[in-house]
C-alpha cells in the first residue's frame, strides 16, 4: 500500500508491501533507502521479487519526491543531515510496527544507512550498501556539491538530472535501460528544489563512518560496481581490502546502479544474507 504518514515531525510518503507469511506468523522486513536525485520509484523492479519473500518499506527520502525535508533550524537553514535521515527512518519502523529488519541504502540512501547502524544498531538484524561508502566528502567533492546547488538554485534541476542520472549506469548499459532513465528524470520533477538543496548540504556535511564498517554493530553486506563512474575501481578494490569484516560483492559490467543493471544477481545474494 502506497500512503503518507508522518515521522519525526514530517510528511513522508512511502510504500509497504506488508507480509506475504502473516499467516504463517513470520515476518522479514525489508527498507530500502534511495539515493540523491531519486525516488522510492528507483526500487520498484527490486521490490517485485523480494515482496514474494519479504515485507519490503520503501520512501522517498527527505526532501525527495513527495517528502518534506528536515524542519528549519533556528538560523532559518534546513539541512537533510544523514542523522536526521536515520531519525526519521527509526520514527517510520516503529510507526509501521516492521521487525527483522534488513536495512538498505543506495549510495546517499547508504550515507544514511550507516548513519543509522552507529544510531540504532539494536533496531534492525543487518544492513545492505549499494554503491555506496563511509567517507566524508574531501575538499574536490565537497566543491562539486557547492557548484551543484549554485545550478539548483538557478532554476536548473531538469538539466541536472538529465546530466547526472545516466552516468549512474556502465556506457555499455545505457540503451537497456533507457525506460528506467528517462523515468528518474521525469520523477525529478517531483522534486522541491529546496529539498534537494537540503540534501546536497546534508551528503557534503556528513560525518565519516569507517567506524562502522572497522567494527560492524550487525552484519553488513556492500554491492559494488566495477564501471562505476563516481567511484574508481582502485578505490573500491581499497574499501574491500580495508574493511574485512563487511560482506562485498563487486558485480561486473556494471556502474553506480548496479541492483538495477544486474538485477537477478543482487536479488540472489540479498536473499541469501538475508535469510
């Protein structure tokens, strides 16, 4: 069921499958976080095999699609800060009453996860990442953020996305999923543009969290991409050497949006850590 409901103090819209075993009394549970410049949309291939399984909860998150963003502090900015986000994820659980919870985030849906695993570890069983990791933005990026709100706050979101959302796929890839493109794209406008500026500050004020992945509060499962664009695979191949206790998968022929591009695979391995 697709509906609004309100959690720590804002209007957020989400999607919850409910439990294909309530009969049965079991219950598996789960929440997927999207990443910037998407929606709960992203996920709806993904939801439609583990729906069978499990209880899945999908949003948008903060500032995206059709949820507010985090309320105005007292100097009048409003920051969609990763612990704010992981507040409201908590809110959200314990409202939908979910339990054995799998807890999953795609790249700023991934900030936010780990986030929520240093907050909240005894709230959910484990944690999946998504082309993600746990750095804080250096000096370089940090700019790229500056430079994209200045683009936001000229009226030029359309053109952003346009720019942005195919570099999330391998080149190779692209014709393929052509449909789930131009669909991120067209959700975009959904998008407040405030919102989205809310989030850009709150991935480039983020907090490093290699804390978590040295010494994991719940087993933790990362999906990588070995053509992905905004992480190179040196880096990658570092992460996974530098974090030994996280479960890695690095899924070839494919780029930033690698549950999309290699569906069955991620689908596969989701269920086996899930259990």
């Amino acid at each position: 069921m697709e509906y609004f409901t309100t959690a720590a103090g804002i209007t957020v819209h989400l999607l919850d499958t409910g439990n294909p075993h309530k009969d049965e009394g079991e219950e598996k549970t789960v929440v997927l976080l999207h990443g910037y410049l998407e929606t709960m949309n992203i996920w709806n291939e993904l939801v439609e095999l583990l729906k069978v399984r499990y209880r899945v909860i999908t949003l948008d998150m903060p500032g995206h699609g059709l949820t507010d963003s985090a309320p105005e502090k007292e100097d009048g900015t409003v920051i969609n800060s990763m612990e704010f986000c992981a507040d409201m994820v908590k809110a959200l659980i314990e409202k939908c009453g979910a339990r054995h919870i799998c807890l999953g985030g795609h790249s700023m849906g991934g900030y936010a996860t780990l986030a929520f695993c240093r907050k909240y570890p005894d709230i959910i069983d484990k944690a999946v990442l998504f082309n993600s990791n746990p750095y804080r933005d250096d000096p370089a990026k940090s700019e790229d953020r500056r430079r994209e709100i200045e683009i936001i706050r000229s009226g030029k979101l359309e053109m952003l996305a346009e720019l942005s959302i195919p570099k999330m796929f391998k080149s190779e890839n692209l014709r393929l999923f052509d449909d789930k493109i131009l669909e991120t794209i067209e959700l975009c406008d959904m998008h407040n543009p405030d919102g989205i500026v809310a989030s850009v500050l709150g991935m480039q004020q983020r907090e490093d969290t290699t804390e978590v992945m040295d010494n994991p509060p719940v087993p933790i499962m990362m999906f990588e991409g070995d053509s992905d664009r905004f992480m190179s695979i040196e880096a990658i191949r570092k992460m996974m050497a530098d974090f030994p206790k996280v479960k890695h998968i690095l899924l070839e022929n494919t780029g930033h949006n690698s549950f999309i591009e290699v569906l069955p695979a991620v689908y596969q391995h989701m269920c086996n850590f899930i259990g």
